[in-house]
C-alpha cells in the first residue's frame, strides 16, 4: 500500500486490525515462554527488544491506517510517561505525523464542501503543512488578506471512522473481558461518542468559540478564532496563529523560566478546565499546542472537549486537596463517593492507593517546588506498581467520564515532563478546588 492510499472497506479493515492483534498477540507469549528459561539481565534486554518490535508494529499499521484507528493509538501515546522509554519514543511517531493524501485529492474535498471556494480564498497550498488521523491542515490566505489554516477531512473519513469502531470495539470488548469484570458497554460508549464528535468540524467551531468565551479573561491562553463562512461539517477555516513549536520549546534553546512560565499556563488551563469550567480540552497531544515569546500558550484542536459532571469534579477536587495535605487515610472513601471501587462498592484497600498517593504528593507538596521531569524514574516506579497491583484491579469500577480525564492529565503529565517546568502547582490547586468545593470566592 502507498503513502496515499486509505483503506476504507470495513473487511479489510477488520483484517489489518486482527492481523496486528494477533501478531503482538503471539509475540507477547512467546516471549513469556522464553522467560522462564532466561537470565534476568537477558530477559529484560529481549523484553525490551520485543516491546519495541510491537510498538513498531503498531505505529506502522495504525499511522497507515488513519480513522479512528490511528486516533487510539495516538491516544495510547500519551500515556508515555507509565511506558518504558523505548516503546514511548516509537509510538511518539504516532502523536507528530499521518500519511498525507495528494493534494489533487483534498483540492477535491475542499471545492465539494465550499461551492464559493474561489470567492473565500485568495490561495490555499493544497501540500499539506500537518497531517493528522482524520484530516491535513492546509496554509492559505483569505481575499480579505487574513492568513488562515484550514483543515480539511479525508475523503469518505465517515466510513471509514465507522468500519474502525464496529471492529476496535470487537478486539478491544474481548481483551477487555480477559482483564475486567465489568461491563464493557459504558466506556466503549464514551469512546465512540467523542471519536464521533471530532467528525463533525461544525461541533469542533463551537467548542472553540465557547472554550474562547470562557478565557476571554485569561490572557496567557491564546485561541485561533473561527472563520465560520468557510466552516462546514468536514472543513475548519481558523486564523492561522504561530508560536515557537513543541520541540524547541522543550529544548535548551528555551530559558527555564520561559519554561517554567509555558509549564504553568498549561497545568493552570488543565485545572480550570476540570474543576472550574468543567469543560476541559481533553486532546492534550503536546502538538496541540505552540508557545510565545512573552510567556502565552496557542492552544490548537478542540474537537475532543470533555464535559464533566459537577459531582465528578468536586470528587477530584477532593482527592487532590487530600493529597497536598498526605491525608493517605480518607482516599478510599473520596474515591468511592465518585464511583471508583471494588467489586460491589467496597472502597480501594489502602495497600493499592498509599503507594500512588506517596509518590505523586511531592508535585503538589510546594515546598520545595517540584520540577517535572527531575525524577526519571518516577514514571517507571509507577509502571512497576501498576504491574504489581493489576490481580487487584480487575473488579474496579470506575465512571467512564473518568476516560478523557485521566487521558487529559496523564497527558500534560508527559508535556510538563518535556517541559522540565517547576511551578506554584500547589497554589493552583488549592485555588481552583477551593473554588468549586466552596471553601472561597470565585
């Protein structure tokens, strides 16, 4: 298959995806035979060696692919910071770049969808300058002289978003019965629907023009603005709108406390978008954003922003105001008022939530300011608890709102990382859980 190509038949679809299935599948087991015969030090070095061969498989099957398919595996992606750094360098090629489609071809998307095309643009390079998993953003110029990005579906995306969801929630409902004891339905449900969403650029604009509402007091965050009359279901036309990229922002090309000031923006517009807006920009793919010289942050794609309940966010303002006073005693019960427990309602045992608590206290600790990124192997630590504490977790339940929240700050967990930012991260919290549990003024 060319670069150019889309796979848009749902059986050939299914094929991809349970050929890969099946590949790491018996990759992963063979590899666990080999283990018992193994040393320690060669059976972490085949370990790692395999991971990395699967997660190459990975990338090259669903980046290949787009759809919905390309976008769980990008949403897998940002979990790097609990992924070995091996596997997290490959599957970041997820996160940078899809296969872009000819321009002859998206010039043809584009002209269909806005019949007044040559009325609105001056020019639009049809050579793609991004690619993503459903859509290129295209560079142009309106007649009104306005710089402009526009971004532009694939050709018969609807199909093929549709072929992915019915076959990802085959693979996915199964592996998911070998681990959980719960009803999968739920969280597939959540899934789907804010997949769905990000089809529609229409739903996408409004999301930008309330997210834009909601800051219009807050300098440091910067949105591109709509340009509605260029705007369809499956064409977005924003203000083009640049800053220093991602990857010299992250760099020593950037002062520290330039760094430490982005770093800040950003925790601050995740913690406003849980717990006071409760409309939280839930793709947080450091792509997304781009970074100014006096200290601002752009923040590009809002097609998937989470509402989140009202009981839900004073549930984790909870259990973040419990975890910059260490209150290691009263976790359980906060995480079972929000839904989060074992089997038929019993609270987590404290052998499963004291640990996590003990190494996550210090960034919200303040004294001294934690710097992200400064313990490297704290997202290993992590993993290894994960890994040790998963025959506990196998009748959790949780409340499928949880998805996109933990994706959000997992997320700029890992950008906060590349960041190496040290900031008031206990000030903000106590600010913005005060705020929704009542405890000051807004």
């Amino acid at each position: 298959m060319g670069d150019h190509d889309l796979i848009t038949s749902s059986t050939r679809r299914f094929l991809k995806l349970g050929g890969l299935a099946g590949r790491v599948g018996a990759s992963v087991a063979g590899d666990q035979v080999l283990n018992l015969v193994r040393s320690a030090p060669a059976k972490h070095i085949r370990q790692t060696e395999n991971l990395v061969r699967n997660a190459t498989r990975i990338v090259e099957t669903l980046g290949e692919m787009k759809g919905a398919a390309m976008k769980v595996g990008q949403m897998l992606s940002l979990h790097e910071g609990l992924l070995p750094p091996e596997v997290a360098a490959v599957l970041t090629a997820l996160q940078k770049e899809a296969p872009r489609v000819p321009p002859e071809v998206m010039e043809f998307e584009i002209r269909g969808a806005l019949p007044n095309f040559d009325d609105l643009f001056n020019s639009l390079d049809f050579e793609a300058f991004a690619a993503a998993s459903i859509g290129q953003v295209h560079r142009g110029t309106l007649r009104d002289g306005r710089d402009v990005a526009v971004k532009i579906q694939y050709p018969l995306i609807d199909e093929i978003v549709k072929a992915d969801l019915k076959n990802l929630k085959r693979l996915f409902q199964s592996l998911f019965a070998l681990v959980f004891e719960i009803d999968f339905e739920p969280f597939w449900h959540e899934l789907r629907d804010r997949l769905l969403e990000e089809l529609d650029y229409t739903h996408e604009a409004a999301n930008i023009e309330r997210m834009t509402e909601l800051h219009s007091e807050v300098p440091d965050i910067v949105i591109p603005g709509v340009v509605d009359e260029a705007t369809t279901h499956n064409v977005l036309t924003m203000e083009f709108l640049e800053g220093i990229p991602p990857a010299d922002a992250c760099s020593d090309r950037s002062a520290t406390d330039l760094r430490d000031r982005w770093g800040t923006v950003m925790y601050e517009f995740l913690i406003r978008g849980l717990l006071y807006h409760r409309f939280l920009h839930a793709d947080p793919n450091l792509a997304n954003f781009s970074f100014l010289e006096d200290g601002r942050v752009i923040v590009y794609d809002f097609g998937c922003v989470k509402r989140v309940p009202l009981d839900l966010a004073r549930g984790v303002a909870r259990v973040m105001v419990a975890a910059t006073e260490s209150d290691t005693e009263g976790i359980p019960d906060i995480l079972r008022g929000m839904g989060i427990f074992k089997g038929e309602g019993t609270p987590l045992p404290r052998e499963l939530t004291d640990p996590y608590l003990e190494m996550l206290t210090p960034i919200v600790r303040g004294d001294p300011p934690y710097t992200f990124g400064e313990d490297p192997e704290l997202y290993h630590r992590i993993f290894e608890l994960g890994l040790t504490n998963w025959s506990h977790s196998t009748d959790l339940s949780f409340p499928e709102d949880m998805i996109f929240i933990d994706r959000a700050y997992a997320g700029h967990f890992g950008n906060l990382c590349k960041l190496g930012a040290t900031g008031p991260w206990r000030d903000i919290v106590l600010r913005y859980a005060g705020e929704i549990l009542g405890e000051t003024e807004p």
